[in-house]
C-alpha cells in the first residue's frame, strides 16, 4: 500500500511568512521564503520571494570573512554540537596535576614540601564497613554508593555459580553499605530553635 503522507516540497512558501512585500528593492512580490540576515543572528530572518532567495542561498557563504583559525575553531566546535568537550577520564585529574607541581615547585624553592592537613580519623562505627569497602576516610557517600555496586556485581552468588563464600561476601557487604548509608546519608543535625 502506498504511503499518502508528502512531503512539503523545498520551495514550498514558508507557512509563518509575514505576508510582506519581497525584502529586495524595487521587487514587488510577496516574501514568502526566509532567509537568514548573517552568521551572527540565525533566527533574524529577510523575507524574499522564490528568485530572490535563491539568488541570496546562491551567494551565502557562512565562513566570509573568517580567518583560516576561525573557520577550524567552528568546524570543530560544530562537531560537538556547540557544547563544551574534554578528554575521556581526565575531568578531575587536572586539579591534581596542578597540586602536585605546585608542591614540586615549592619544595624546589623552599626546600621543603608543604604541610598536609592532618588526616581525619573515621567514626569508631564505620572501621569495619569502610575495611570491607577498601576505602579511607572520609568519604562520600556517592563514594561508597558507587563501590557497592561494583562489590554486589563482583560478588553476587548469581555471578559466581551459585557460590555460598559469594553469598556470604554479599551478606557482609550490604551490612557495610547499611551502616555507611545509616552514617553519611543522613542530614546533618539541625541547632534547635529558641
């Protein structure tokens, strides 16, 4: 069976005109086709008629007047959709790059590293839970969420043959995820109110 759904054709007239004349002088037909005014205002539109507008698509060039630079800069940023892009995996290494030749350069000029904070002890509660995960304090608790979906994946008995040792990795694992969740995912107390 046929379709019976068409297509508007290319140079069908734009059904949002503004029923004004043809935006070319001395012309006197309706301007029923847009076309953009420059690359810098997309969304401004001249309203010509059908000989015009293909007269002004023929002589648009987007790039006129760019710089070689210019032109690869929007070529690229077109390949991305306009958006900003960075490497796979390296969102959050720049800041530690950064920190470590800062202590380099200090260490370089002074002789001596500078001082780290003293490290913080964990809650006497969360020893166990945090050996279990393998993390240190302090943590978050996007943190530890994240590692106990990797450790329930790696340990649940359905991914290893039915394994009892596999269940009961996976019993303590979730008493761990319990306690850490109990700690670090609930609000902070509020001052009581006079």
């Amino acid at each position: 069976m046929m379709s019976t759904s068409r297509k508007t054709r290319a140079f069908a007239p734009d059904p949002a005109s503004p029923g004004l004349p043809c935006d070319t002088p001395g012309c006197e037909q309706a301007g029923e086709f847009r076309a953009p005014k420059s690359r810098t205002t997309l969304r401004d539109f001249h309203w010509f008629c059908l000989e015009h507008v293909r007269a002004y698509n023929a002589a648009w060039d987007y790039y006129k007047g760019m710089a070689p630079e210019e032109i690869e800069g929007e070529i690229r940023a077109d390949s991305s959709w306009q958006r900003p892009t960075w490497p796979l995996g390296q969102q959050g290494r720049q800041a530690h790059f950064d920190e470590a030749a800062a202590a380099e350069l200090h260490a370089f000029a002074f002789g001596t590293r500078p001082k780290s904070p003293p490290k913080q002890q964990a809650p006497a509660e969360l020893h166990d839970a945090l050996g279990i995960f393998g993390m240190a304090w302090p943590v978050t608790f996007a943190a530890v969420k994240a590692k106990y979906k990797e450790l329930a994946k790696r340990h649940h008995p359905d991914a290893n043959n039915g394994s009892k040792q596999s269940e009961e990795t996976l019993k303590r694992i979730n008493l761990a995820y319990a306690t850490l969740r109990a700690k670090l995912a609930m609000p902070p107390p509020q001052p009581a109110a006079d």
